[in-house]
C-alpha cells in the first residue's frame, strides 16, 4: 500500500504579496500584481511592464540576509517562501526529526546575470572590423570585473544547495527547469519520493526571475508577450478573445508535503492531501503546445488516474491560462476531451490573470491557491475577462470571486517545450 502524502507548510514571496495569507485575498479582490518594470530602464523594449516583486527585504526572514548578498533574486525569493513554510510546518528548529529524512526538490530557474558588466566587457573587446569579440582580451577583463560567487549562483543546483544549508535539511536534494511546469513537476516528484519510502518531509516548490534584459528580449522575440503597454494590469487577459501575449512575472512559491503518519506522529497541522500527479510531453514544438492539446489531455487523464478519483469529483480547475492565443485554446480543448460535457459544469481560473506568469514558479504558488480555495471555500477570479472567445467557452469565473465548496482540486502547468504536468490535491479526511 503506497504512502499517502499531505501538505503541513506553506510560504509564497510573490507579486501579489510576501506570505499566503497576502497571495490569496489579493487574488479574491481581483488585484494585479502588474505594473512598468522598475528594476532596469525597459523604455526601448517592446513590452515595458512585469508582475515584480515589490518591497522583498530578506532580513524579515533569515537572520543572516548579507550570507545571500550575491545571490539571485531566485534564490533569494526562495529563502523568503521556504523559511515561512518550514515555520508553518514546525520544522524549523525540530530536533525530534530525522534531518536525513528531510529533503529538498525545486523546480527553481537560472540565477543571477551580470548583464551590466557583459556588456559593458563586450563593448570594450569588440572589434568592428572582423565583427568579433577577441576572446582574450574578453577573459583577461572578465577575471577582474565578474564575481566568482555570482557566478556560482547561475548553477541551477544552488538554490537548494542553499535551502539545504540554511535551514539543515540532509534528506534528497534535487532541482529540475521543465520551463514553465518546474515547481509542479518538482511536487510530483518530491510526492513520489515519500510515496516510496525514501523521505519522510520534502521541502519543494520553485523560484524563479526572468524579469531581466536577457529574459524579456528572449520572450519578446518569441512573440510571447504582452504588448500592451498603455494598460499594463489589463494585459493578462487568459481566454479573453482580445488577449495578445502573457505578462512575466517573478516569485517563489514553497509547501512541505510529508508523509501522512509522520505528520499525525508530532501532530502537524495537515492542510490538504496531494493526490494525484501527471507528466507528459507534447513532442511537437518547442514554444507552442500542441492545438489538439494532447499532451494536456494525456497529463490530466494521468493524474485522475494517480489519484483513483472519478472526472466528476473535481470541483475546480486552476488552469495553466497565460493569456495566449495558442495555450488558451488548446488548454481548453484539452479539458473538454477529459471532461467531456462535464467540463461545462467546471469552474476554471488562472491565477496568471493577476500574479503574471512566474514561469518555473507559476505551479507551486498557484498550488498554494488550490489548498486555500479547498480550505476556505472561495475561488479566485480570471480578471480582466471582457469579450469571450468562441474557442474558449468554458466557465472561467470571470472577474468576480465566486463561493464554492470544493474537495479536489486541477492544477495545470503547461511549459515551453511541451512538457506538462498536472497535479490534484484534496481536503484531507484522515
């Protein structure tokens, strides 16, 4: 008989907000997290807004904030989430747990980019007349101007090496970038290595920041973002007929899922129960999903499957939804082949509407949504949802909180390169 896992710890640093508590009734008044990009000059981008961050000191949560000075915002964000989840587990400073049994598994993005001193470097080694940077010249100067610690931080194993360290967790350790499904496969996966017995508590989620020149000339390019620049918190727009592009976002999001008799044996409070997990791959292109949606379909039927859970139990789904042309439609001809005539009777919202895409965080924040729409009885809008498209027909709660009572709970995460994952939690009834 397989180890039922659940949830006892939560903690989200994002732009709607620095805790859960923050994320969430933000969400229920309809709130954008959106606004110009303030943290470098975005004047001559084509799109010049972000869902950043706002106001993060990370002194309020480690007591060491100079040990991160080098690091990334990724791993900084992922400081300020975990710390409030193990706190809200009691994990913290727990000396009757096993540390060894105590694992880490993220879904975390690249780190730090020394973008100013690049470039500053590649201007000064250009050389125009054979249009090439000496190479030389360009390591000679890069030895005296870049950090080896900021370079260390662009590893993608760093930010749970750092969590690890800081809060003493000896147990698995790993980091996966499936693009946008990262912190959502990094759940599942981390549910699957205390389903079979090799931890007792995983500390997992994601962080991730690509509000950058690097990241917003890269998405631009792709054409994946929003140009809307004269009205930037109407710019997420998932499943409106008139939407032209998602809006990035940045953040962390982090749960401790533990396995269920080790939460009853020190009394942890248990918030949800996570029970079913999906992950396939589009095998088509690398930016846009498959319009038949199959991989979607494919990843939704697993997890229905994981969690032995007829279709008609899910009450809610919190939809990948980015506010693009292709994603939009084929997530919603994904759920209609799985639901069939049910997926009408369906709740469906994207959290992205407000909180903009935080790419490989997007999954683990918009879970934490999930265990408090079941917890508390109310399901977050799609904000700005004004003229409905013909090819998206479902209910996608618009723009209003809507009560309900639900018990399980859809999550979706659809990334570049067509991987997918799907996860389920539900209310917990020992």
């Amino acid at each position: 008989m397989r180890k039922r896992v659940v949830i006892t710890g939560m903690g989200a640093i994002t732009p709607l907000g620095h805790d859960v508590e923050s994320l969430y009734r933000n969400q229920l008044e309809g709130r954008s997290g959106v606004a110009p990009i303030a943290s470098f000059d975005a004047s001559a981008f084509p799109t010049k807004f972000a869902a950043e961050v706002k106001n993060f000191d990370l002194g309020h949560f480690v007591k060491d904030p100079e040990r991160w000075q080098d690091s990334g915002p990724n791993s900084r964000f992922a400081a300020g989430a975990a710390q409030q989840a193990l706190a809200d587990a009691g994990l913290l400073d727990n000396a009757h747990v096993d540390r060894t049994r105590v694992g880490v598994y993220l879904g975390s993005g690249e780190g730090i980019q020394d973008f100013d001193n690049m470039i500053y470097l590649i201007a000064q080694t250009y050389q125009a007349d054979k249009n090439a940077v000496e190479a030389g010249v360009f390591t000679q100067g890069g030895l005296q101007r870049f950090h080896a610690g900021r370079e260390f931080e662009q590893e993608l194993h760093t930010t749970p090496g750092h969590l690890a360290h800081t809060f003493d967790l000896q147990g698995p350790n790993y980091n996966c970038l499936t693009a946008c499904a990262a912190s959502s496969q990094a759940l599942g996966e981390a549910c699957e290595l205390i389903r079979q017995g090799e931890a007792d508590v995983m500390l997992s989620g994601g962080a991730h920041s690509m509000i950058h020149p690097f990241g917003v000339t890269g998405f631009n390019l792709l054409t994946a973002l929003s140009t809307r620049n004269q009205a930037p918190q109407k710019a997420s727009r998932p499943f409106d007929l008139n939407r032209d592009g998602f809006v990035l976002g940045e953040g962390a999001g982090m749960l401790v899922l533990e396995e269920l008799e080790h939460a009853k044996k020190r009394g942890a409070t248990i918030y949800a129960e996570l029970t079913g997990y999906g992950s396939t791959a589009d095998a088509f292109r690398i930016t846009d999903s498959h319009p038949d949606g199959r991989g979607a379909k494919a990843c939704m039927a697993q997890a229905l499957a994981d969690s032995g859970l007829p279709h008609a139990a899910i009450g809610y789904i919190n939809a990948h939804g980015t506010s693009t042309k292709v994603n939009d439609a084929a997530e919603t001809i994904a759920v209609k082949k799985v639901f069939g005539n049910d997926a009408y009777k369906i709740p469906v919202s994207s959290s992205k509407s407000m909180l903009g895409h935080l790419i490989a965080a997007a999954g683990a924040v918009e879970l934490i949504t999930c265990v408090l729409a079941i917890r508390r009885g109310v399901l977050p809008p799609t904000i700005n949802y004004e003229t409905p498209d013909p090819d998206c027909d479902l209910d996608y709660v618009p723009n209003q909180a809507r009560e309900k009572k639900v018990d399980h709970v859809l999550s979706n995460s659809f990334g570049f390169g067509g991987q997918n994952v799907s996860l389920i939690v539900s209310r917990f009834t020992g």
